[in-house]
C-alpha cells in the first residue's frame, strides 16, 4: 500500500551508437531471470514526473503505467510528481510512496524582463523551489538507485547529487520536433519563432539531458538526433508497447471505403496532418472513389479540423472507445508531416489488425517493412494512390493488416518492452555505484 503524502509544505526552497536493448526473450521473465540471477538486491527507482501516470490519455502515461505495473513485481517505486488532489486508485498500488506537490505557477513577465528571459532555458518549464528543496532532501536520506524523470518538466528541480544515477526519459527529441516545425514554416514570423524554440530545445537538451547517467528515447530516430546535440551521453532506445490484449480484433464488420484517422484533434501535429490530407490528398481519392469517407477520431478538435466537416468527412470529437472506430475502417491513415517519438496511434491500429498508410515522419521507432506490414508514402499523390489501392484490394490490405497485427506481437507488447526496461533501470543503477564507490 502506498505513503501517500502531500508535500507542498515539506519545504521551501534550496554514445549515439548505442544499439536499442533487446531483451533475450519476449517475456516478463526475463526480467525476473535478471533479478534472480544478480547479486544485486531489487532496485528502488524514483520516478520524477510533472503529472499525475493516469489516465492513460497520452504516450508518457501509458508508457509509465504499463512499466511500473509490470516491474513493480520486482523493483521498489516511490512517485515524486505534480497533481491535483488526491493521487488516483489506480496508482496507490503501484507505488509505496506517493509525493505529490501542486503544478507551479506560471509566472507572465512583461516589457523588458520578458525580452530578457525570451532565450533562457529556464522559462521554458516553470520551476517549483518546494520540489527542488525537497528532493535534494530525499536523495540525501533515502538510498535510491535510480532516478527515472520521465519527460521535461521537472528538469529544472534537479541538484547535482541526481545526476549520477539519473535516467533521463526524454521520450521524445525537442530539436527533432522544431527541426520539423521550422521546415514547415512559411511565414518569416513561424520561421523566426520555431527557430527561437530550436535554439531553446538545443541548450535545455545539452544542460539537463547531457549530464544524465543515460537517455532514453522511444526511437531510432530521436535517439540520433540526441546524439548530435549529446554527443558524449550514453543514449537507449526502449519503443512504446501496446497492450495487445485490449486491441485485438472482435470481428466488426468493415464499413466500405472509410478511412480513419485518430488522435487528439487539438495537437498541432495532428491538426496539420489532418487539414493536408483534406485539402491535398483526399480530392484525388474522391476522383477515383466518390463515395469515400474519412472519420477524424478524436477530443478537442481545434478549429481548423472542425472546417473539414462535410458529406465525405466525419469529425467525432471525443469518442468512449476508439476501436470500434479502428476495427471498422477499412485502411487507417497518420499523415504527419512534423513532430517526433513513436505513434501510439499506429501501434493500436497494428495490433487491432489495420492496414496503415502512414507519411516516413510517422513510423520513427516502429519496426516497418514497406509493402508488408505498413505503406509509406509522402504526403501527395502518391498517398493517395496507395490509399486508392488498399480501400479497392480488400485482400491486400487484409493481409498487411494480418501482417501488422503479428509485429506487434513479435515486438511490442508491454511485457516485452518492460523487460528491456528491466535491464535498462539495471544497468543505470550498476554505473551509478560504480560512480559512487
């Protein structure tokens, strides 16, 4: 049973090669073999987060939960993290202590002292002394072996001490994602400002991320991005899973020619694909399929996505459950053209069985094989042909879908990445001894 506490009043203030590791069997007990075959006793692992891990409504989420819950049987977790009241159910069991202190207030700074911070990688996450003061006191009196910050937000609250047996999980590239925003900036304002956030991401990576133990990514692709910025920090690569069981097939009949693409409507990334399949794609679809529909599933659709609802183009908004969606589409679609990391989206499309057709931005971190499992196109023409030709050869796009389907389970079941985790969180925890001996 968790210690759950709440600590806003505890204090006040104070190589780029590196192969993806990949476990020796796709199975939990691999990582149980590790433990019981260490001299090493289990790990305690503190997990840095600026969130509450539930719900499961974004990759960082899932990708906290579905590791701690399985590792959990092994190691020790204790939770230092932002939230609002109390810490939901679902975490109480996964970890004994729970640490919660109130998200920081965002400070709007204005005329000169704003022009002033407008480059310092301080203001990009605000900073909470009350969690800086008090985690330089639980590194002190506990004994922890690693210090696992999952993502960016809490950066800025770690003192030195942290660093040795730090695993800093970035999940995904920050100059990657603006490298992308800047190439498809077409106005001097969005060119300069994307730049701006270039140069950010570069110094905030090199300050916080570069002395880490190790970083760790969800793909190949940040990884290599990482390692330029990074040159000289260990760097893994662990992709997220999917939880194979929840996204299978359940024998929904496909509702002819509908396309489907899912995802929160109000992430740029998301938007802007969306919007340049409607207007750049999908007319050349239409001309060889009339009939053709497109569903855009999904919560908070911005503005623009709700202008592509017409008679072809279905907008949903929030949905209970995405697979009925899924398993009904007769191919499913991630036209991204920025952003970085794995699409979660396209592994629960895999695992229910779908044909992707996806642009090359969207499959970092996933193992494709062209004309197999997935089609890859750019964003013109040529998607839309390769669309065309799965929605008229339902036996093709079957057989990609089945295709898909047995890589997920093959390579991405969570039971599977949490035992790559497992001798990921061990390895940290031997360097960082090695350090401190």
């Amino acid at each position: 049973m968790s210690n759950i506490q709440d600590a806003s009043n505890l204090a006040t203030r104070p190589p780029l090669d590196a192969a993806p590791i990949e476990p020796e069997r796709n199975e939990i007990a691999f990582a149980q073999d590790t433990i019981r075959n260490s001299a090493r006793r289990p790990l305690r692992v503190l997990l840095l987060c600026d969130r509450y891990p539930f719900p499961l409504q974004n990759g960082q989420n899932l990708r906290i939960f579905h590791y701690v819950t399985r590792l959990s049987r092994l190691h020790r977790f204790d939770l230092l993290c932002h939230g609002v009241g109390a810490p939901p159910n679902e975490l109480k069991n996964l970890f004994e202590v729970i640490e919660h202190f109130p998200p920081p207030a965002i400070i709007r700074r204005r005329g000169f002292d704003r022009l002033r911070q407008a480059f310092s990688v301080d203001q990009m996450f605000p900073d909470d002394p009350h969690i800086r003061a008090h985690l330089a006191r639980v590194l002190f009196e506990r004994n922890y072996d690693v210090i696992w910050m999952s993502g960016w937000g809490m950066a800025m609250n770690l003192p030195e001490s942290a660093f040795p047996s730090l695993l800093a999980d970035a999940v995904d590239d920050g100059v990657l994602e603006f490298w992308r925003e800047l190439k498809q900036a077409r106005t001097l304002s969005r060119f300069l400002r994307m730049s701006k956030w270039l140069i950010m991401n570069y110094r905030f990576e090199r300050r916080y991320f570069g002395p880490a133990a190790r970083c760790l990514f969800v793909s190949d692709i940040d990884a290599r991005a990482f390692g330029r910025v990074c040159p000289r920090t260990p760097v893994s690569v662990v992709n997220n899973g999917v939880d194979e069981a929840t996204f299978r097939p359940a024998g929904l009949p496909l509702e002819p020619a509908t396309i489907v693409f899912e995802g929160r409507m109000d992430f740029g990334p998301n938007v802007d694909g969306a919007v340049a399949f409607c207007r750049d794609v999908l007319p050349h679809i239409r001309a060889a399929i009339p009939h053709v529909r497109v569903k855009l599933v999904g919560m908070c659709p911005a503005a623009q996505v709700l202008e592509l609802a017409s008679a072809n183009v279905e907008v949903t908004g929030f949905v209970e459950d995405v697979r009925p969606y899924l398993e009904r589409a007769s191919v499913f679609i991630c036209p991204l053209r920025k952003g970085a990391g794995i699409k979660n989206k396209i592994l629960q499309a895999w695992s229910m069985g779908k044909a992707v057709i996806a642009t090359p931005q969207s499959v970092g971190g996933l193992n494709v094989h062209e004309g197999e499992n997935i089609l890859v196109r750019e964003l013109d023409e040529t998607f839309a042909d390769a669309v065309v030709a799965l929605l008229t050869n339902r036996i093709r796009a079957a057989a990609i879908g089945a295709a898909a389907r047995q890589t997920v389970l093959e390579h991405y079941t969570w039971d599977r990445k949490a035992s790559e985790m497992a001798r990921l969180l061990e390895d940290v925890s031997i360097r960082a001894g090695a350090c401190n001996a």
